[in-house]
C-alpha cells in the first residue's frame, strides 16, 4: 500500500502525518533565514544647466536654496557667454546678482509645496495647520514680511520645504478681503476711472474705485496688490 504524507507549515516547525504507519505527527524543524534588509536610501540631487535657468527655477548654491527672481543670457562679442541672474535666498532673504558660466551644471534645491492653512497667529509667530494630521508649524514676522498685510486667518497657503524645514510660503494669486474704512464723502468721475484708498481689514491699503464702500468684499492680486473687481 502507498504511504501518503501530509506537511503543513504554519509553524517553524514542519508536521508531517502518517496515515500508514503511526498516527503521532513527527516535527521536523525548519530552517528560518534572517530578512535581507533593504539599502538605504538617500536624498536624490538633480542637476541643471545654466542654460536652464529661468524665473521661478529653485537652486542651491553654497549650500542655501535660492529662487531666481531675474536671468539674462549675455553673449559678448568676445569670450564665453554667461547668465546674469538675481536670486533671493530662501532662509535669509537676502536678494544677491549672481553670475554664472553658459552650461556650467548647477545643482537643483529639491524644494517642494504642501498645503497648509493659516489659522492663528501666536505673538510674533503665524501658525499654519495641515487639516489632516492637525500639525502645526510655525513662521516668524520677519519670514513673513509683507506678506501678512493679505494674510488672513482660516486662508489656505502653500508652504515650502527644503530638508525637512519651512523656508517660505506662498499666498493665493488672488484674495477676498472686506473693506473697513474709506472716505464716503469723496467724490469722482467713475467714468474716467477715479479711484480712492481704502482701508482693508487684514490693514492693508489699496486703490479702489470710487462706488467702493465700507463694508464691500473685493478681490485684490497678491502679486501687485492692486484692486481686481468686487467679489
């Protein structure tokens, strides 16, 4: 008669039954291997050209991140050709003109957006939330700058990170604010386009038109901080 083996292996151990011979499982052992364990990972550095740069274009230089505010590529009439830019420095602010050689390779500020929304400012510090996980983080008056005359609490904003730090942020192009103080009593040609200044109540001042009054909601552009139209 055939011998017929069972094995199960939901053990370190491997039963095997006899049907034939015994009805006693035997136990073997079996034999486990250690978990090759995975290789470490590592920041990716990507790397552009010079010829690449253009307004907007992140690069880390010296070891600080920069954006590149202005580029201009010169080609003299004699020797190499290079780009002029201008760029500010992320973590200090600071706004150089910086040269470099055409094709010269520069390496890239792996720095990217989450957003994140303006709920309360605590003393000297704004804080924005991630409505997800509830963490907080945390910007200084002098990382905001004037930024904070459109800042409002409760507005959803892009923050930057570079190495795991908050570095900057960007408000919404374009914003809705309320205006608190205007001078009723002056007058115009709304036909000729006459405007006024206007008080807003994130204590920002803009040109309005002249039909514009206290209490109205306007959209104003973050960029140029001008009056766009009634929201």
């Amino acid at each position: 008669m055939a011998r017929t083996t069972t094995a199960t292996l939901s053990s370190p151990y491997c039963i095997l039954h006899r049907s034939s011979f015994s009805s006693k499982p035997s136990f073997l052992p079996l034999r486990i291997f250690p978990k090759t364990p995975s290789p470490p990972t590592f920041p990716r550095i990507y790397a552009l050209s010079s010829n690449d740069i253009k307004v907007g274009s992140n690069i880390e230089v010296d070891g600080a991140p920069w954006r590149v505010l202005e580029f201009l590529h010169v080609k003299p009439g004699k020797g190499a050709a290079f780009v002029r830019t201008k760029m500010r420095n992320y973590v200090t602010g600071n706004t150089v003109d910086k040269t470099f050689r055409a094709g010269s390779t520069i390496e890239e500020a792996n720095v990217f957006k989450e957003a994140k929304q303006f709920t309360y400012k605590d003393g000297v510090q704004f804080v924005f939330m991630d409505l997800s996980t509830f963490e907080e983080y945390r910007l200084n008056e002098a990382d905001v700058g004037d930024k904070t005359k459109w800042l409002k609490e409760g507005m959803d904003c892009n923050l930057l990170f570079w190495n795991g730090k908050v570095i900057d942020f960007e408000l919404p192009i374009t914003v809705q604010l309320t205006v608190v103080d205007v001078d009723p009593g002056l007058k115009g040609d709304t036909a000729q386009g006459g405007t006024k200044p206007a008080t807003l109540d994130t204590g920002a001042v803009v040109n309005v038109p002249l039909f514009v009054n206290i209490g109205a909601e306007i959209l104003v552009d973050t960029r140029t901080g001008q009056y766009m139209s009634r929201a």
